[in-house]
C-alpha cells in the first residue's frame, strides 16, 4: 500500500490529518511499545485510510496489568471511528520478551480489522476497496508491503497468537551444517538490526578431524575452530525473514604430526575465508525460530597460514567450500 497514514511522529497524542488514522498511547512512560515505533509498524501494514468526512480514526493502547488470572500484563488495544464510538477492544497478552513485537501486532490486528470490514462489503470478485463504514476507504497494498492476507470475519481477535516474528531481536541457539567438507556443529546467532539489515555470527566445530597420510607413514591430523561472520539485505514478510550479503570466515586448526624421528608438538594455523551467505529466520512464535542458511567461501592466499611437514604443505585448504544449515534459536531479549 502507499504509506498515507498522515501522522505526525512527534511527542504526545498523534492526531492525523484528514484523512488519515492517528495512534496514541494512555502509558507513555511505559515505553512498551515504543509509540514511534508503533507508528511505524501501523503505516508500514495499514498503509492509507481516506476519511471523507473529515474527521479520522483513532487507536489507543494502554498497558495493563492484573493481579490474578492469566495473562498478568497486556496491552489494551482500542480503536476509535470517526463518529468517536468504540469499534474494537482487544486485550494483548505481554510476555517478557514481547515489548517491541507488540508494535506488529497491534500494526495487525488493525490491519485485519479494516481487511475485514472491506471484505464483508465488497464482491469477492472484485473485493472493492469501499468498507461497509462508508467514512473509509482502504488502500491496496503495494508489493513492498509487509500487509498480511484478508482476514476471516473475526480472526482479528486472534491477532495477538498468530503476529509477525520478533523483528529486532536477537536469535541465537544450536546449529547443524553439512559442509564441503563435511558435517559441522556449533551455534549461530542472528540479529535484526531493522525489518531490512541482518547480521549474524557463527561458533562451530567439524565433526570428523582432518587427515593426510604421508610417504614413510607419516600422519597428519587436525581440528579446527571456525568463526564466521556475516550481514545481509532482506525485507520482512511476516514470520519469514530472509537475507543475503557477504560473509567472512575464520578457522583456527591445530594439527599434529605422527611418524617421524621425533614427533613434533601442535602445530597451529589461521585461515581466513571471504564469501557470501544467504539464508532467512522462520519464526515458529513464543519467541522460537528456525534458523535456515548456504554459505559459499573461499579462502584469502595473503591470510592464509601453512601447515609444513619435511618442506611439504598438507591439509592444503579446499578453494572453495560449499555448505547448507538449520538451526534451532530462541529470542533472548527484544
């Protein structure tokens, strides 16, 4: 959709200008959501109401909190029509490390509750963009809209279960890589530092040690210790998060030589690897996720350290490794 919301991101009460839907906040100290935030997230999913009679909506959302039952705290969602009647009131559950998500979910369940409005009025046809409050006009989203498909009548009420991922948190957990080179295991961690720029980090170990047999029955045999870094471009699709950008790759091997005279001690080496990495954050909600990535890599000539045995290189690194990966994360904090 065209963003049109014509709200003014200042401090306070937004109010909008015809037309337009304004968002305010009865907990401003709260912080929980931020109200730019929120702002954003609402213009980002709604995009433009037309309000011809000049006067616009109005949503508000206040933190709650109850002494007993479940949930103990959540966030009152009211929205407002023209004619200043209340429309829809929802009661969103806040859980720890659901603060900044709840500004897509409030963003989605005013989105659904328009779609909904616009769906009962139009032709399935047509789906016209007139809703049955004849003071709206719904926009038609655009393809860079984050906008979640026409709701259902009342799936609204099921906004806060079903809402986007935890844009902006930080997902770390395990991590299992098959590998070029074969399996790797180890942890990755994936950060959003917006809906569009992702960065990540990576720890992991193969599972099987490298070897090379040499004339005269000389062994080599090595671990490594690999660290990888990368970052990414991606827009947001609700639960699905995808991003492709550069990596960098760091393995630090230690290797150790059987069969001659005198066996040598460990012998260490670090070598570094530019490459791409693509991949996408899945979230399965509470918080969890999967962790989806293929990375491509080559190792740097002027980075790279050598394992020498009798003047001979071995466990010469692969020109070009290839792997896919899944894993499982969990958001820490949001």
């Amino acid at each position: 959709m065209a963003l049109g919301l014509g709200l003014e991101l200042g401090t306070g009460v937004a109010r909008a200008t015809s037309p337009g839907l304004s968002v305010e906040t009865g907990s401003p100290d709260a912080l929980c959501p931020d109200l730019n935030r929120t702002r954003e997230a609402v213009g980002r999913r709604l995009g433009a109401l037309e309000v011809p009679s000049g006067r616009g909506w109005r949503a508000r959302y206040t933190i709650g909190h109850a002494p007993e039952g479940s949930p103990r705290d959540f966030v009152r969602l009211e929205l407002f029509a023209p004619d200043g009647r209340v429309r829809l009131t929802r009661n969103l559950p806040l859980g720890s490390d659901s603060c900044s998500a709840m500004a897509d979910v409030i963003a989605l369940v005013l989105d659904r509750y328009f779609r909904s409005l616009a769906d009962h009025a139009a032709p399935a046809r047509t789906r016209a963009e007139r809703t049955t409050d004849p003071s709206v006009t719904l926009a038609r989203p655009s393809s860079s809209s984050s906008s979640a498909p026409p709701a259902d009548s009342g799936s609204d009420s099921n906004a806060a279960n079903d809402g986007p991922a935890e844009s902006g948190a930080l997902h770390a957990g395990a991590e299992v890589l098959a590998t070029s080179n074969g399996p790797v295991v180890g942890v990755h961690a994936l950060r959003e530092l917006n809906r569009n720029v992702h960065v990540g980090a990576g720890l992991s170990l193969p599972v099987m040690e490298e070897a090379e047999h040499l004339v005269g029955g000389v062994d080599v045999t090595a671990r490594s210790l690999e660290l990888r870094l990368h970052a990414g471009l991606g827009p947001t699709y609700g639960r699905l998060a995808p991003y492709c950008g550069p990596a960098l790759r760091l393995s630090v091997r230690s290797a150790r030589v059987r069969g001659l005279p005198h066996e040598q001690e460990s012998r260490y080496r670090a070598v570094w690897a530019a490459g791409v990495e693509a991949g996408a954050r899945a979230s399965l909600g509470r918080g969890w996720a999967l962790l989806f990535s293929a990375v491509a890599d080559t190792p740097l000539p002027w980075l790279r350290g050598r394992f020498l045995v009798q003047d001979q290189e071995v466990l010469v690194p692969s020109s070009v490794r290839f792997g896919v990966g899944v894993g499982l994360a969990y958001a820490f904090f949001q």
